[in-house]
C-alpha cells in the first residue's frame, strides 16, 4: 500500500513539474515570436545600406526559433505517447526503460529552454543596438539639419556681402 501510495505521489510530482515546465517553455516561445516580429519591424525602418546584414541575422534567428519549435513539439508528442502508454496500461516497457525516457525528454526540454532564453537574450541585445542605432541616427540627422541651416544662413550673407560690395564698386 506504502509502495502504490509513493508511486502515485511521484508519478503526480514529475507530471506536476513536466506541466509547468511545458508551460514555462510554451511562455518564452511566444515571447520569443513576439521578439521576433518586433525585430522584424525595426529591421524594416533601418536605411537599406545596412538593412541587408540586420535581413540576414533575422532569417537565422528565424530558423532558430523554427529549429526550437520542432524540438519542442517533437518532445510534447514523446511526452503525450507516455502519457497515452500509461493511461492505456501499456506495460511493455520496465520502469527503468520509462525513467530513462522521462530523463531524456526531460533534458530535451531544459536544453531547448536554454537555447530559448539564449535566443532571447540575443534578441533582447540586437533590439538594443537597434535602440542605439536609431538613437544614433537621429543625433546625426539634428546634425545635419543644423548644418544645412547654417549653410543657408552663410549662403545669405554672402548674398549680402556680395551686393554691398557690388554696390561700392559702382560707386
């Protein structure tokens, strides 16, 4: 009875864990995707001379989050077959076939949330240098617009200085 009772409190455990786990993975995927799109819309607003660089770091961040959402579906389809194998009494694996499984896909899982929050991080810092970029940008065009002005106000006085000159060699 002890021995059932301990079975049935870890086997409730571990699917408790797997649960938040998926949940936690499903969470910094669509954020991940929410990223993705973000970047993607920045990525549209830089000059084309150095859009092309920014194009090709967002189809393989893009690939990446592809490569992250197979693994990860491919491991909630393992993890379901378990499931399906145990409500159904499917006892042709022993125990320890079905621990060592569970360990796998376990591991999967953690290794794919490290690439997620790795992807992420990446994301977070290229949105960053976006950042600064535009903020760059825009220091470089107040620059520019004040030059041009004063260029004009030069272009002016010239213009002045030229017909008062002018003037004095009439006279």
């Amino acid at each position: 009875m002890v021995r059932a009772q301990l079975y049935w409190y870890f086997h409730n455990s571990l699917s408790d864990e797997k649960k938040q786990m998926v949940a936690n993975v499903e969470k910094q995927l669509e954020e991940a995707r929410e990223l993705l799109e973000q970047m993607e819309l920045e990525v549209r607003e830089i000059p084309p001379q150095s859009r092309g660089m920014y194009s090709s770091r967002m189809r393989s961040y893009a690939q990446e989050m592809g490569k992250l959402e197979a693994d990860f579906k491919r491991s909630r389809i393992a993890y379901s077959d378990e499931v399906r194998n145990e409500l159904l009494g499917d006892d042709g694996n022993s125990s320890e076939n079905q621990r060592a499984h569970l360990l796998d896909n376990t591991e999967r899982l953690e290794r794919s949330s490290r690439r997620l929050e790795a992807g992420y991080q990446i994301a977070v810092e290229t949105e960053q240098i976006g950042q600064e970029m535009l903020e760059n940008l825009s220091h470089d065009r107040e620059k520019i617009q004040r030059a041009r002005e004063r260029l004009r106000e030069t272009d002016a006085n010239l213009g002045k200085s030229s017909r008062v000159l002018t003037g004095m060699l009439r006279r």
